[in-house]
C-alpha cells in the first residue's frame, strides 16, 4: 500500500481522536489539537460540554451526537493528508 503524501499528521488518528468525543465531551476536539489546530479544538469541546448540558432539555439528544460526528470529519479533513470522496477525487 503507497502513502497519498508526505503527511505529518495522519487523518485516521486524526479522526479516531476526535472519535473519542462520542464518550467523553471533553475529548471532542482532540483530533482538532492533533492536527495543530488547538482554538477549533477547544471549541468542539466546549460546544461538547454545553450539549451534554442541553441533554437535560432534550435537545441535546440530537445536537450532541451531530457535533461529535461533525468533529470527527472536520478532524480527518483537517490533517495534512488529501481527503478522498468514495469516487477516489481530491476534495
């Protein structure tokens, strides 16, 4: 298997990492600070705190999991590495 690029950061990890904010809110941006990006980091995590907070009033329960989802692409779309669609093209 070939490597895509000369990549300093890996999406994969990049994506598991923010992964963990599905558990654990505060985890949420941690692919976000992995690829060098610790503002938009540490704003998936506070935005995390605040749904699980909202889950009292219900709407969490759909804004949380969306966040977390959210997080987990933005993650793998922000490392070094070229992000492909399922067609195989450069986004």
């Amino acid at each position: 298997m070939s490597e895509i690029g000369n990549n300093s950061t890996n999406d994969t990890t990049a994506a598991l990492l923010s992964g963990i904010g599905l558990f654990i809110p505060i985890a949420a941006g941690l692919g976000q600070m992995y690829n060098g990006d610790y503002l938009r980091g540490i704003t998936f995590s506070v935005v995390q705190l605040v749904n699980v907070f909202l889950i009292f009033l219900f709407v969490g329960l759909i804004t949380y999991p969306v966040v977390a989802i959210w997080a987990i692409f933005d993650a793998a779309k922000g490392s070094d590495a070229p992000l492909y669609n399922i067609v195989g093209q450069h986004l």
